[in-house]
C-alpha cells in the first residue's frame, strides 16, 4: 500500500482527513449493517483481498493524527446503520459496497451510490454522507467553462450558447483581474499570469496574497458570481420544470433511484442525527424553493427549501492565476428528517 502522507497544511491535511474517514464510514456503515441482518460472513467475502490492507493503513494514519476519529467512527457507523434498517420495511438479503475502494473503479451506472442493499423486494443503491451537523455537505464540483452546456444543455438548447457568452465574460474579467494585480505589483499590465509574474516571486495561492490583492480577487469572484447567477436566473425562468429537473445530479441523485443517507455530528465526533432522503423529497422542496441572489462580497448564491439549503459557490482551482473556476455546489440540512 502507498505510504499516507503528511501535509504541510492544516486544510491539505483536513482533506486528507475527509478522504480517509469517509472510505472507513461506508466500510464500517455497511459492516454494521450486515451484521444487523446476519449477513456479514456475505458482506465481508464480497471484499476485495486488499481491501483489509488499505482500511488497516487508514487506521493507523488516523490513531496517529485523528485518534478520536477513529474512536467515533464505529458509534457513528452503528448509530447510521441502525437508523438506516429501521427505515427499510423488507428483509435485507445483501449488503454491498460500491466505492472505489471495494472495486478498484467506480461502476458509473451506479451514480454516487457508495452501499447497495438488496432486499426481498428491490435492490437501493445509497449515497452515504458524514458530516458535521449544519454545515454545508459537497454534492457536486464541476468546472465553470462547461457547467451549463452539461448539466442543462440537454433540456435547454440554448444552453451551449448561454455558456458560451458565460466563457467569454469569464475570459475579459480575467484578463482585468491579471492587468491590475501586476500593476499593483509594480509589473506591467499583463493579460495572464505567466513568466512575469513567477520569476517576480509572486504568489500564485489566494491565501498568500497581501490583504490589498486579496481584496480586489475577492472583488473578482463577487463579479464572476453574478455573472454565473445571470445565467442560472435566465434558465430557471425560462422553464422551471425542466430546470428543477436537470439540478438534481447536482444535489447528488445523477441515479435516480439513488437514496442519500446523511449521519450528522456534533462537536467531539458525538451522533447527533441522521437523515435518509430519495430523490423525489428533494425534488418536490425544489418547487416552492426561494433562489436568493449573491451577497455583497461574496461568490455564492442559495436557494431556500423548506428544510435545507442549497448553495452554488465559484472558487478557483487552488490557484487563482489560471482563468478556470470551480463550481461547488452543496447542502445544508436545518434539521432532522
């Protein structure tokens, strides 16, 4: 197995963290799980022989930098299990994880599915989530240059275009971003960051920025939010039916018959709940959704369900001097379901 490593960063290592504890939650969620119903000796012959060898790994980075982590995840795995089986009516005949850990690639016919569980009646394939309670949970990252003609442009033809005039706002805000950071840096107006800028010693991270730049490319992202807004607004309006349809792969359901089960905690890694949603719930709190444009300052948008929000955030691609922008898009529960 390849040695883990150790960054020099707080949030390379918090994501490292992340990585880790999710590929040992769906192993222990669907361990417990199978157990529960008396079908571990299945569950775990379904386990590919290195599987053991790369949780062990995991283990043991975690008992070094996240004891208690590793210590909660069990009571977590155990809590989520046992709140899942008493939300499936029929006998559970299997227990399957689907991750890229179990199976070397992930099966792209099965969506986001990371457990699949058989019972008498139906096969479900199920989104596991482990997150801190009331904070926003990943759902979807994608690039900003292709977002709409791929998500949309199979319902709205005119997607492509709209994505196009997008790119070209996108390329001439840049290229002004680019000209007035040298000139602050006492270089010449540069339409790109390029040699110039690297042999000056400039930083290429957002963070390492002086406070004076990062405020102009925080100014940036605030531009470029609005921009990509616009264009979500002139979609959603033109036929919010179809609209509401294309957005669900990017609340996590790109299956359709995929269910997502989140395990929220608190503080110290302690369960405080879990939620198990279909598709159709989400869909059905879309209609009435309040889309609530970006703040001042800020480089996201909402838009307000009944009991969660979903928030469309532009960042750069680590760094800030490539033209490309990711677009993450999230949710946050606002209590238990």
């Amino acid at each position: 197995m390849k040695e883990l490593n150790v960054y020099d960063t707080l949030i390379q290592n918090e994501a490292l963290i992340n990585e880790l504890k999710g590929n040992l939650f769906e192993f222990l969620v669907g361990r417990e799980l199978a157990s529960l119903n008396k079908l571990e000796g299945q569950f775990l012959s379904a386990i590919p022989e290195d599987f053991h060898e790369r949780l062990r790994g995991y283990e043991n980075w975690l008992r070094e930098h996240s004891e208690e982590l590793l210590t909660q995840l069990p009571v977590l795995a155990k809590d989520t299990a046992g709140f899942l089986r008493s939300k499936i009516n029929h006998k559970m005949t299997g227990v399957l994880v689907v991750g890229k850990l179990a199976g070397g690639s992930h099966d792209q016919r099965l969506g986001e599915a990371d457990l699949l569980v058989r019972t008498t009646s139906e096969l479900i394939p199920i989104s596991l989530k482990l997150c801190k309670e009331k904070s926003f949970v990943n759902t979807k990252s994608a690039g900003v240059r292709s977002f709409f003609s791929k998500y949309f442009g199979h319902s709205f033809p005119n997607a492509k275009k709209s994505q196009e005039q997008l790119n070209h706002r996108l390329d001439k805000y840049y290229i002004e971003l680019s000209r007035k950071l040298h000139s602050m840096a006492g270089l010449n107006p540069e339409p790109q960051f390029g040699n110039a800028w690297l042999e000056a010693g400039l930083p290429e991270l957002p963070g390492q920025l002086d406070p004076e730049m990062n405020k102009v490319l925080k100014d940036h992202y605030h531009e470029m939010i609005l921009l990509f807004y616009q264009t979500w607004r002139e979609l959603l309006t033109e036929n919010k039916n179809l609209f509401l349809d294309s957005m669900m792969p990017l609340l996590g359901f790109g299956l359709e018959e995929v269910n997502q089960l989140s395990c929220f905690y608190s503080g110290n890694y302690n369960f405080s709940y879990s939620s198990y949603k279909k598709r159709t719930s989400y869909r059905d709190a879309l209609v009435d959704a309040e889309l609530r444009g970006p703040k001042s300052g800020l480089s996201s948008f909402e838009m307000q369900m009944k009991d969660c929000i979903f928030q469309v955030r532009l960042k750069p691609m680590n760094k800030f001097t490539v033209s490309g922008l990711k677009v993450n898009c999230s949710l946050k529960q606002e209590n238990s379901c």
